[in-house]
C-alpha cells in the first residue's frame, strides 16, 4: 500500500512540474508577420503630422496590422523587426518616423523623388502598437502604387 502512495505522490508531483514549466510558456502567436503596401495617393501627398496608412496587405499572420489605421499591434510579447520604405513624389522633402505607442524609434528623410527606408528592431509588449507617419509639420509628397511598404517580423518570442 505504501509503495503504491509513494508512486501516486511522484506522479502528481510530474504532473505539477509539467503545469508549471506549461504557465511559463510565452502566450500568444509564435509566428507574426505582414507586409502592407501604399496604394493610395499614387503620386501625391500625405498630411501633416499624419499616420501612413498603407493599405494593401500582402501578408498577416498574427492579424496584427490593421490597414484601416495604419497601426500594427503585438499580438505577443518579443523582439520585432521593421522596415518602412517610401518613395518622395516632388521637389521638397518626405519625413517618415516609426513610433512604438507615443515614442519615436527611428527617423529617415527622402529629397526630390528618392526613396528612404527606415529599419529597426525594438521589444514589444502585447498591445503596444507601431506605425509610421509623417512627422513633419507641412503635407509631404509620397508615392504610393504599391511603391512603399511597411512591414514586420516578431525575431525571437519572449
């Protein structure tokens, strides 16, 4: 009868470990990707101050890009990688930043119909949210045609 305790008491005791290492376990999506493309204006401007909403999406695992907004959402936890690439459509300056919630992360600049491609890597917490918009304070000419894109990789889930 002892025996037969002892080997009930070392079974739940394995089954307690396995559900603890099991609620340590990241939560959410292990994979999380897209790539959006502006469409829309395809030779023209952005406002002042406003978020690029790049509005063809190529790709979504995670569903965290939302094209309606412009914003990218974590889904999860972890290191991301984005990018961000705009063509400028005239004479005069495009001047794109990459916030993470309120903070800019990272800034480029593309003069007289060149391009600028902003890249950076930044740990998100679920919830937080990335987007890239103009942050000058004057319309800004951007080509879109699917010339510019925005997209992101989650590198390594926390």
């Amino acid at each position: 009868m002892q025996k037969q305790y002892n080997s009930r008491g070392a079974e739940i005791e394995s089954i307690k470990e396995t559900l603890q290492r099991q609620s340590k376990k990241p939560r959410g999506p292990s994979i999380v990707t897209f790539l959006a493309r502006l469409i829309s204006p395809s030779y023209g401007s952005i406002t002042a101050k406003a978020t690029v909403k790049f509005e063809r999406i190529t790709e979504n695992i995670g569903s965290g890009y939302n094209s309606g907004t412009g914003i990218f959402t974590a889904p999860t936890k972890g290191l991301y990688h984005f990018t961000a690439s705009a063509r400028q459509s005239r004479r005069g300056y495009l001047h794109l930043g990459l916030f993470r919630n309120e903070e800019e992360m990272a800034v480029s600049v593309g003069v007289n119909y060149n391009s600028l491609t902003i890249g950076a890597s930044f740990t998100l917490q679920s919830g937080d949210r990335v987007y890239v918009k103009n942050i000058w304070s004057r319309p800004s000419g951007i080509v879109g045609a699917g010339q510019s894109y925005f997209s992101c990789n989650l590198v390594h889930k926390m």
